[in-house]
C-alpha cells in the first residue's frame, strides 16, 4: 500500500464544526408520533362496564369478572363498590387509569369504582 | 503535468479517495437512517388513523341513535324520556344497517349476546378492533365489535 501523501484531503476547522453540526443534526432521532388513544378508550370501556352494571343492578361478582375480562383480556383490574373489593388477575401495567360512577341502593348512595393497570 | 508522473502517482490520490468513500459510507447510512424514520412514522400514523376510525365508530354506535343512518347509532332512543339510552341496544335498528353505507375505512360490525351473533360486512386486510359493552333492549348483556381495516 503506497503512503499516504503528504498533501491530501484535509478540511479546514470551520469545515469540520460545521460538518459536525450537520451530522449532529442529521442524527437527531424523529419524534415518533405519541399521540396514543389507549387511555381514551380504556375509559370509554370502564364507563361501559360501570353503566351496564348499574342498569343490570346485580353485582354479581363472577359476572363482574367475567363482564370485565370480555373488555380487557389481558390486563389486572380492581373493582370496588359497597366495601367490597374484587380483583381481577392479568397483566399488571405501570399506568393506572381509574372510573367510578354512582348508583342508589336501599335508599343510599353507593360508589363504584373500576381500576384497569395498563 | 507530465505523462510520467501521471502513470507512476495516478490521478486521484489514496487519501482522497478514502476520504471520499468515508463521505459516501456517511451520507448513504444518515440517508437510510433517515429513510427508516420516515417509514417508521408513517406505519404509527396509519395505525392510529385506524384505531381512531374504529374507536370513534364504536363509541357513536353505543352512543346515538339514528333512525335513517343506522350505521352511526344504534342505541335506544326512550320516547318518555326524550333522550338516548346510551350503551342500549335497539336490535330493530341494528337490522336496518346497510353494509353499502359503512364510512370509511369501517368494515364489520359483530354484536354478540347470550349464545347469538349478529355480523354485518366482513373483515379484510389488517384491521383493529374496538369493543364495548352494551346491553340489549331485552336485558341481556353483549359486545359490540368494530372493525376499521385498510
């Protein structure tokens, strides 16, 4: 291999920061579009399940469970209503996303409440 | 410049040429990253259209109630009460519902309750699907399913 000459490719240092600064700029990763809809619709359907329970007016517990598995196969849930607290097991994600709605039973008014972990 | 010096240093010197090939390696691989990130966007961005398209259908479905449009609400309408029972299902309307009239992008319909199922359209290609939960005019509980594919 011949020896690299003397007099070659060089840039000056100007050259090179302003090189750099392109490539710095080049290189900046684009923002991934973050707009994400599963909290909206993770809501909408812990409204659902609120709504239905109340209308039905049973709280029967194995079809607690079972209504919310049909809306979120696969994640962990906690329902609480009139001191009692139902959990459902799945997958446990670091976001939680809590609803809860009202109803009249004997004359009172009770809370209920359903927790999805996303 | 002589013939001699030409055929015994060449044209191009070796530096510059590596340092040539070094530019050329940098600009195809800032290029192909750039190209990655673009693709990679533009695959989130459809996928959200269609989550979009079939979480928001869903949700109209559920929430109205449109005599002459079926397709964009299929709840009870309580006379009585002069309002819209949301998450209750009116099944007469769900009869109405034309394929031929689905938007965009919206390509079935399935309504389970109890042991029976009611499809209208059918899906094609890659599709998401949004549930809720619903309750029929009857008392029976049941999921509305809707497909937005492209």
């Amino acid at each position: 291999m011949p020896a690299i000459k003397e007099k070659g490719f060089s840039f000056t240092l100007e050259a090179l920061i302003s090189l750099t600064v392109l490539i710095l700029i080049i290189s900046i990763p684009i923002e991934e579009n973050k707009s994400d809809l599963t909290k909206i619709y993770s809501i909408q359907k812990e409204n659902d399940l609120i709504k239905v329970w109340i209308k039905e007016g049973k709280f029967n517990e194995q079809e607690i469970k079972k209504d919310f598995k049909k809306m979120f196969p696969f994640q962990k849930g906690e329902i609480e209503f009139e001191g009692k607290k139902i959990e459902v097991k799945g997958v446990k994600g670091k976001n939680i996303i809590k609803n809860s709605g009202f109803y009249y039973k004997n004359e009172k008014l009770n809370e209920i409440s359903v927790k999805v972990f996303i | 410049m002589e013939w001699k010096n030409i055929i015994n240093k060449g044209i191009i010197e070796t530096d510059a040429v590596i340092a040539f090939f070094v530019v050329l390696l940098m600009v195809f691989l800032m290029i192909n990253s750039l190209n990655f990130a673009v693709n990679k966007n533009q695959e989130t961005k459809n996928l959200f259209y269609l989550k979009t398209k079939a979480i928001y259908f869903a949700d109209s479905l559920v929430k109205n109630s449109n005599q002459e449009k079926p397709e964009k609400g299929i709840a009870v309408y309580n006379k009585e009460k002069k309002r819209v029972e949301e998450n209750v299902i009116d099944l007469n309307l769900v009869e109405k519902i034309d394929e031929e009239n689905f938007p965009e992008l919206l390509k079935e319909i399935r309504i389970e309750f109890e042991e029976k199922e009611i499809r209208i359209g059918e899906k094609k290609g890659n599709c998401f699907e949004a549930r809720r939960l619903v309750m029929m005019e009857t008392g029976e509980k049941g999921v509305v399913f809707v497909y937005a594919c492209n």
